[in-house]
C-alpha cells in the first residue's frame, strides 16, 4: 500500500563502471542493523550463576518502496538482475542522513493495479553501515546536503503490459514482477559483520490477474501446465523470455467478480532473458 507522499532521497554510487549513479526519492527506507547477544555460564560455576556475554554477528538489512518514475525501471532492472554491489546514501526528511557500504538488492519487485501507480520495493543487503559525515568533495555531497530531484513523471498503469500471454481483448488487473538473487552472507573471523555476499540460485516469479473467467492463449485445459514465450513491459523496460505457469479461476462472495489469477516461474533457457531498455 502506497503511503502519501515521499519521505526521504537516496543516492547510488556504483562500486564499479557498469551502471551509473542515480538519484531517487522513497516512500519508505527501512534499513537497520540486527544484532543479539549470547550469554553463557562460567566454567567454574558457582551459586552467583555470573554470566560472559558476548555479541553475535549482525546483519545489515531493509527495504526501500518507492513509485516508478519514468526511464528508470532498465537501470532498476540491471541492478538486480546482475546483481552489482554499490553504496547507498539516504537522506530522510527529518534529516537524518545514512550511507550503507557495499550494498547488494537480494530482492526486486514491481507492482501494479489496473488504474494505480507502478510501485516497486528492494530488499537490499549490506556489509556495514554508518552516519553520513562526507567532505564538499565526495560525490553524495550534494544529494545529502540539498536533496532534490528532478521533477520526473511518475509511471502508470497504462505504461504496464503483457504480450503473448493472454488475447489481446482481455483487460488485466494486476501484474507483479519479482526477482529474487537468493543472496549468501558469509561471516568470518574478520568482522561481526558481513565478509563477503555471494548470489545463490535466482529466481524470477510473478502473478498476472484478469477479471472474468480467462484461459491463457495455449492452455486446453484448466490444470494444464505449460510454458510459453511471454515479453513485459514496464514503462522503457521490455523484457522477453520463457515462463512456466498454473493459472486458476478466484471466485470471491459476489458472483459478478470472477477473477482469473495465473501465478509464472520463468524458465531457465542457455540464453538470458532478451532485455531491451
């Protein structure tokens, strides 16, 4: 559920040259160190029951959930789908100002109900964390310290579609797009924190929604499974590559309210997904 109103500006600086910097405001940045402690009895016993504490490993991680604004949904793409580690500046409004070092997006999703906004959330995972105190030299400097953005065109649903999946004439009524890198955080006798955060295994899933009773395009029956050629577009990212799919008919208390739902996994070919941004 979108909140009223952007709350705060984050900045992107690439640990490498594959993708550029970016600028964006959020709705919401809820990222946070995790931390506990272990407690144990001495060795030696004894009636007082004296304990040794000490802390555990922690883990530096959150969500952002913001609205698409228009040409940013390829740079929001890469980003997770290859998975490239940078540093990430927040700047709330109440000025509190955050930098999280060597951050990953673990999870990706966009979002979108027929006549509403394009809403997308990262779930990111960092190394370590810390307040904002950058000299006029740094290159967050100005984000953090006259936060701003453009004035950008925010997405909607008319820029949202799905081809190949069902007939042309069928209206949808609810499109999720989800990638999910599995991401790995090795910890070592170096840090309490993070040493190192691989990818696992990434998975791509989604749910399509229609209203009325709607089979896909090629599906003759309705248990059938099947997989099929599908390109989504989300505002200037179009995305084509296989996908796997149960669908089911959702019959709510009004029987005008037929729904179709049709949950998709996409396919793993020898070629990636054909992007176009």
């Amino acid at each position: 559920m979108i909140i009223a109103g952007f709350t705060g500006v984050g900045f992107i600086i690439p640990n490498n040259n594959s993708i550029s910097t970016r600028i964006f405001r959020f709705v919401n940045a809820d990222l946070t160190l995790t931390q506990g402690v272990n407690t144990y009895l001495p060795s030696y016993g004894g009636s007082q029951l004296v304990r040794i504490v000490s802390p555990t490993t922690g883990d530096v991680t959150g969500r952002i959930s913001f609205i698409l604004v228009e040409n940013s949904a390829s740079y929001w793409y890469s980003m997770a789908y290859d998975a490239e580690p940078f540093d990430l500046y927040l700047k709330y409004y109440n000025g509190i100002c955050r930098v999280f070092k060597s951050t990953y997006i673990n999870t990706l999703a966009f979002s979108c109900k027929a006549g509403s906004l394009v809403e997308m959330s990262l779930d990111t995972i960092s190394k370590e964390h810390d307040d904002y105190s950058g000299s006029i030299s740094d290159p967050a400097y100005d984000a953090m310290n006259f936060p701003y953005t453009i004035t950008e065109k925010l997405v909607n649903w008319t820029k949202v579609s799905i081809q190949n999946l069902f007939d042309s004439s069928i209206e949808l009524s609810d499109i999720t797009y989800n990638i999910n890198n599995n991401l790995r955080v090795i910890k070592t006798a170096e840090s309490l924190l993070p040493s190192l955060i691989n990818r696992g295994i990434q998975e791509v899933t989604g749910t399509v929604s229609t209203f009325g009773a709607n089979k896909p395009m090629y599906a003759a029956q309705e248990n059938e499974i099947f997989n099929a050629l599908v390109t989504f577009s989300f505002d200037n990212l179009v995305i084509e590559h296989k996908i796997i799919n149960h669908w089911s008919y959702r019959t709510p208390l009004s029987a005008n309210l037929i729904s179709t739902s049709l949950d998709w996994t996409r396919v793993d070919t020898v070629n990636p997904p054909t992007v176009t941004l």
